[in-house]
C-alpha cells in the first residue's frame, strides 16, 4: 500500500505521523493529526525549501523527503523536542513575529536568542553560534555575556536590529542546546534502569530543566525548589506515577496568569502521556 496523499482539513494518524516527521526538521507542530493551517505552513516551508512546489500537500515526494530526516535528538522522542521549543518560543508563527531579534524576559533573566539561549548564563556563546550567526552579529551579542537582569533588559535597545532566523535558531537548539540541556537533565534526575524512565517522560523533565535549570538547594524562604527535590526523590524510589502531580504543584510559584503556570500543566499531561 502506497503513502496517503494528505491535503488541508484531513484529519487522522497519517497527518500526526506527517507532524512528527516535520517536527523533525523545525516545524514545531502540535501531533494532533489535524491538517491545520499551522501544518499547512510548515508544508509549504519544507517543500520550498527542498525545491518542490509550494502546493500544500503531503505527497509520494514529500514523504519521502521526510522520512529520510535524522531525529533530532537521540536521548528523547521527537515531540519532546518539539514541545520544548513550543514552549520556549512560543510555535513558529510567533516567533517569526516577535522573537527573531534579541529578547530580554525579564527578571533575572538575560539577553535571549534563538530558542530560550540566555546569554546571561552562558560560556561557550561563540563556540554555540560560530557557522550559524554572522561574526558581526556574534561580536556585537558577545558582551552580554554573562549579564543579567536589569542590566540585561537595558541592552536590547542596542541590539534590536539583530536577527536570529528560524533555521539558525533551530540549529542552535538541536545541535547546542538541548544536548546540554538532556545530559544535566541525566545528571540530576538519575532513575535506576531496573525500571526505565519512558523516553518522553525523560523528554518533560528536560522541559522542567530548560525552564527552571537543576539547582536542588533553596536561597530563599518560599521553598522554590522544593518540587525539584521531590522529583528527584521520586525518581530514585521509581515512583513515575506520583511525578505528574509534584510538576502541577510548581503551580505555586507563579501568580495567575503567568504562563509558566500553564507550561508546568503541560508538562505534567504530557508525562502522562509518556507513562501510558
């Protein structure tokens, strides 16, 4: 039996398998096996890019396209991946509206490129963007460094006519970040292989560690980390089902409205989802 010939509106488990394969290459797409407008873009994107004509249809051409694209990580499945950069920025449409050039989230945050790389704490910036970002570009981002803060915030004044472009931006988070990002994830939450941690759980707690970093140990009196030492503790006792809950009770530390609020909600749904 051939591929499925998929086109706008179609709906089903051909279309989610299409969104995973797109999300391998960037799309970032919801694996809802709606063929929305947010697919249709993303089709349109990576036919263009491939020299196929922009006609949005997943065809014979296109699958096989996709279906020769490596996986972007090794360690977690390819809707972590894309539900991490999701998250971090936003989806697609939204980044290529408000976040190509430098941002500063503030608090004590620093300045921010591409998917949630926050110079502020980081080392290796120019090793992470060289063959990605032009060297005027990496001079100019080069002395935030390390800045956070208000300090931080005043700097994008400076820089708002820096742009970062998806690919790069893309590049960056598979190739730099996130491999970093699921080896502290590793180090931190250690489960005994006698009862492995599901791929796409360990994909959740490298959302949670992207977000919130691996610190174990509280410097305030609000007991802000509290739930990372009990996933932890849960971890080692290979207590999985009780994970989801202690991600939704980090609810606590953000007052309504704020989004993280609803990321920890997701996070904790999707670890369900990685549980069966």
């Amino acid at each position: 039996m051939g591929n499925p010939t998929l086109k706008p509106n179609d709906q089903g488990a051909a279309v989610a398998e299409a969104q995973d394969l797109l999300n391998r290459a960037g799309a970032i797409l919801d694996e809802d096996g709606k063929f929305g407008g947010a697919t249709v873009t993303a089709v349109r994107e990576f036919r263009t890019r491939h020299g196929l004509s922009d006609v949005p249809l997943v065809d014979d051409p296109l699958w096989n396209l996709l279906r020769a694209l490596p996986i972007p990580n090794a360690d977690i499945p390819t809707r972590a991946v894309a539900f991490i950069g999701q998250e971090e920025v936003g989806g697609r449409d939204f980044y290529d509206r408000f976040c190509t050039a430098p941002t500063w989230p503030g608090d004590a945050s620093g300045v921010t490129i591409g998917v949630g790389y926050d110079l502020g704490y980081q080392s290796d910036f120019v090793k992470d963007w060289s063959g990605l970002l032009p060297d005027s570009a990496i001079a100019r981002l080069m002395p935030w460094v390390g800045i956070t803060g208000t300090a931080a915030g005043a700097g994008l004044a400076q820089l708002v006519d820096i742009a970062v472009p998806w690919q790069a931006a893309w590049g960056g988070y598979i190739e730099r970040t996130l491999p970093q990002e699921v080896t502290k994830t590793q180090g931190v939450f250690i489960a005994s292989p006698a009862r492995p941690l599901p791929r796409l759980c360990l994909g959740v707690l490298v959302s949670l560690v992207y977000n919130r970093g691996t610190a174990m140990t509280d410097n305030s009196v609000d007991d802000r980390r509290l739930e990372m030492r009990q996933i932890r503790d849960a971890l080692a006792a290979k207590a999985y089902e009780d994970i989801p809950q202690l991600i939704r009770n980090m609810r606590r530390l953000w007052p309504a409205g704020n989004g993280l609020r609803g990321r920890r909600d997701r996070e904790a749904e999707l670890f369900e989802v990685g549980l069966g």
